[in-house]
C-alpha cells in the first residue's frame, strides 16, 4: 500500500480518546500473514502501515485469545494466551509496541458475560468441582427436572439453559458454547481485574467490554415478564459496582473503557458513564438510524443531550462486526439498522449506497466526540452473500437458517487486485466474491475518488472542526447543516433537491462532485470554510 510512512506524533494527553478515530480489527478477517487462509497478527503488522497512513488514532481488535470460534472469538478459554491461529503473546505484545511507535493505540475486547465452554472453570465445573459456583447451575422444573429452570431465551435463538449429563442445567445468554459467568462471585470479579491488568501492563491504551449491560442476573432467576422493573439480566443497579472497580484498575495505568451498551432509556444509558464508571459507550442510536435527515437530526441530538449531563464524549459507528455494512443498508429503501440481511444484487442499489456512505462518513467524522470505523468500511464493501454451505456464525444456525447471520460483514478484505484472493493471504475461511478485487486497497489508494481516499483525507482534516460544541445552522427541509468551529461548516443534503451553498464559500472536502451551479446534489455531504 505505498511506502511507510514516518511514524506519527503520539497524542500525549491523557483525553486522547474523546475525540479519537478508532479502527475495529476484525483479526480473523484483517490479513493472513502465514498463508493459511486465516487473518493473524503477522498480518495486522504487516498492514500497520496502512492504518498509519489511514491516520487512526487506536486500534480495537475483536477477541484474539485462545477459543474453540464457536462464535467468532467471543467464546473465550484463555484470556492470557492469543488464539494459534493469530499468533503468539509475543507478537501482540511487538504489535502494541509497534503500532504505539507509529502514533496508534490499542484495545483489546474483553467479554466479561461468559466464557467459552473449554474455559478451565467450566470444565472442571462440569467434572462436579466447586467451580460451579462461578457458573449459574440449577436443578431443572417439572417432576424429573425435565424443564429448563426459567423462560429465558438465547440471543442467537432458542432456550438460554443447555442440560448437564448429571441432570442440572447451566445459563447461557448466547451459544451453549458460552456458558455465563456468576457476577456474584468475588473469585469472577477478581479474575477479570487480574485480566485488565494483565493487558494494560503490556501496554494497552483501553479496553471495549462486550455485552457491557449483561454481566448481572436476578438471583432468583426468575421468568421473564415484559416490562418488569429492574429487568432480571439487563441494566441491573448491582452492575454499576463492578465498573467502579474497573475503573480503579484503569485509571492506574490511564487505561480506558468503550461500553457495549444497548439501552433505549437514555438516562440509564448515561450512569454506565459517570466519572468514576466507564468512559465512553458506543451508539447504537445512531448506528440503526435509517438515511433521512429528520431522524438523523434526532439522533445526533439525542446522543448529545444523553452524554452532556455526565461529561462523557460521544460515540458515532455506521458499523460493525455484528451488522449490515453500511453501503448495504444505506441502498435499500428500508435503510435502518439490522444484524444482518442478505447482500443485493443491482447496479442502482450498490450506486446508491456507496453514495450515502459517502455522505455518512463525512457526517460522522464531523461530529464531536470519538468515531469508530469498522475495518473495510473505507474501502467501501458492500455486505457480501456467504454460500450457504460456508456459513459459520451460530445465529444462522440457532435460528434454523431463518438469520442470515453476521458472516456476510466478516469476509477477508481485499488488498491486492492483481493477487490471488485479492491479496489477503491464503484461501480466506469465509469465500470472498468474485467482485472483491475491484475494492481491494492498492487500486482505491492510486485512486484519488476513491473510498479510501476519501477517508483519508477526511480523518487529516477533522482537525478543522476542533473541539466547540456543534450549533445547528438554518437549512431547508432534508438538509443537514451545523458548525463547530468558527468558519467552518457541514452540510449533508438528503433532500432530493440540489442545496444551495453559503455565498463565498469554500469545500474543504465533498463526498461527491457538486452540480455545475455549484451546488450540493441530493445524498452529499460537504466541509467547507465559510
């Protein structure tokens, strides 16, 4: 991808991350160093470059410790030991170094709900030890204790109680390969604080917690009732306590925290990012907002009123590793957030969206706060169609093949057109379409139209908007237009109509070409200098 470039200045203030660029490294899917068709940290060390010239600020990578991938790396069964298949504890401790040399922070997942069901608590747990304390165990209902203990269901689908061999039955939120965690244990609470000191010794900047809102249960395990307050599984009061703790470890090392949090009430959201808890969340508000500019609108305020009262920074993401990728979503007529869908299949569709992604990336970087790119998204990738027959991610399965599942936001990138599998390495473990190599980022780089060029040099000129708060301005219906720093301005257009720009303005950088009356076409957006 080009030469290196020269390392980067390292932000040495301790609120780096309130305004970050942060790029998720889906290792599995990133780069294949050794050629055996998997991604791995030799990639990732290889491609440094290339984030570095992108110019993030930190890296997040998804779950690279030891784990069987029943779903994906979130089945964890060492968290001191990388998975073989990424590489060796050295290597990520060589790639924090050399990531840092290059001005690049890292952060690394942790998934505190559950753990895999090779983990050495759950098997000796299943061996009768004591360690079935650390696990909720209960004897089954119904006269033989034939029947699950309550009504819960999975979030991939089916019952969340899987039955043991000596009759009892374990909770699993997830996967039955991911047997959840007793948060009312202090041998649990004190495991997991061990585990953020191990990592931020090596030299970690943060750490992104999974399924943030999960950890604590009712301990009456009750069944489910809609509406009943406080929830048995979700937001519990008593979870607040273990982020307390967290955040103590943290701040000994200036480490920080990125929260899972999926909350429809706002001011519950905002207490997981109180002062002394977890430092930024990310926001899903934003992310299932569908392409039109009165919700959008809605949402960006929303976010920041949420955020305003406890002094947190907000979060924007049009993506992840969980969802539609955004050049999908945004070309369907129906554009609001899902898990997964099928990938289309027309012209117009794919034209459409790469459009509105476009806008959308010039949208989210403009606002105020820390902004997360999911890897491939500035290149542009459409979700791909994964044959059926290569399917791995478990909600497909769970669900009796009625969800898509994930996989289609998880193939290996392209990185080399003229390469066999575009450059990515080895034979990718999720098939790659044939269309892939006409993304990859050697041809987008010599390209200054491109989606990567785009992001690039969007992220070297965000500066621009500095650290103001974000002030509406007068627009038409359908328009989009706020500043944030003196002379400098926004202006995202979803109307159907060309928007007229302010007179003697200047475009900094545009998401498309502006009409011959120099005005702004419909599903653009634009930086200018007043």
């Amino acid at each position: 991808m080009g030469q290196p470039t020269p390392a980067r200045t390292v932000r040495t203030d301790r609120d780096w991350w309130r305004s970050a660029v942060i790029y998720q490294v889906y290792v599995r899917s990133f780069a294949d160093g050794d050629g055996d068709g998997t991604g791995d940290l030799a990639g990732v060390r290889a491609r440094l470059p290339y984030l570095a010239e992108l110019g993030v600020d930190a890296l997040w990578f998804n779950p690279w410790y030891l784990s069987p991938m029943k779903d994906g790396g979130y089945d964890v069964a060492d968290y001191r030991t990388i998975d073989p298949a990424f590489g060796t504890l050295a290597e990520a401790e060589k790639l924090i170094a050399e990531a840092q040399e290059l001005g690049i922070r890292t952060i690394v997942d942790i998934v505190p709900n559950h753990v895999s069901d090779q983990h050495p608590w759950f098997r000796a747990a299943l061996a009768g030890g004591p360690e079935r304390e650390l696990f909720h165990v209960r004897p089954g209902r119904g006269a033989l204790g034939e029947l699950p203990p309550n009504d819960w269901t999975s979030q991939f689908g089916g019952p969340a109680w899987t039955r043991l061999p000596d009759g009892d039955w374990y909770l699993h939120l997830f996967a039955p390969e991911q047997p959840d965690l007793n948060w009312a244990h202090s041998a649990v609470r004190q495991e997991h604080e061990d585990i953020l000191r191990f990592w931020l010794e090596r030299g970690v900047a943060g750490v992104r917690i999974d399924s943030a809102a999960l950890l604590v249960k009712d301990p009456a395990l009750p069944d489910f009732v809609e509406g009943r307050d406080p929830h048995p599984y979700v937001d519990r009061d008593e979870l607040h306590d273990v982020y307390r703790s967290w955040r103590r470890v943290a701040d000994e090392y200036g480490g920080v925290f990125v929260g899972e949090v999926w909350l429809p009430d706002t001011e519950r959201f905002a207490r997981y990012l109180r002062p002394d808890e977890l430092h930024t969340a990310f926001n899903f508000s934003f992310l299932s907002c569908p392409w039109d500019a009165r919700r959008l609108r809605q949402s960006i305020d929303d976010t920041l009123a949420e955020h305003a009262p406890v002094g947190a920074p907000a979060t924007w993401v049009l993506c992840n590793h969980d969802v539609t990728r955004t050049v999908t979503r945004y070309g369907r007529e129906d554009s609001g957030f899902d898990f997964a869908a099928k990938a289309f299949g027309t012209p117009s569709d794919l034209a459409l969206g790469t459009r509105r992604a476009r806008a959308a990336a010039l949208l989210s970087l403009a606002l105020p706060g820390a902004v997360y790119v999911y890897q491939g998204e500035e290149l542009g990738l459409p979700e791909a169609d994964v044959p059926l027959d290569r399917i791995q991610d478990p909600m497909y399965f769970r669900s009796g093949g009625t969800d898509p599942g994930r996989d289609g936001c998880r193939v290996p990138l392209p990185w080399t057109a003229g390469a066999p599998h575009a450059g990515f390495g080895g034979e990718p473990w999720l098939p790659q379409p044939a269309y892939w190599p006409a993304y990859a980022a050697d041809l987008q780089a010599a390209d200054p139209g491109s989606m990567l060029s785009l992001y690039r040099a969007a992220i070297r000129i965000r500066p621009v908007f500095g650290d103001g708060p974000l002030t509406w301005l007068p627009a038409p219906e359908g328009v989009l237009a706020f500043t944030r720093a003196e002379g400098v301005l926004c202006v995202v257009n979803l109307a159907a109509a060309p928007a007229e720009l302010p007179a003697g303005s200047r475009p900094l950088l545009a998401s498309g070409p502006l009409d011959e009356q120099g005005r702004l076409p419909q599903d653009t957006a634009v930086w200018l200098r007043a």
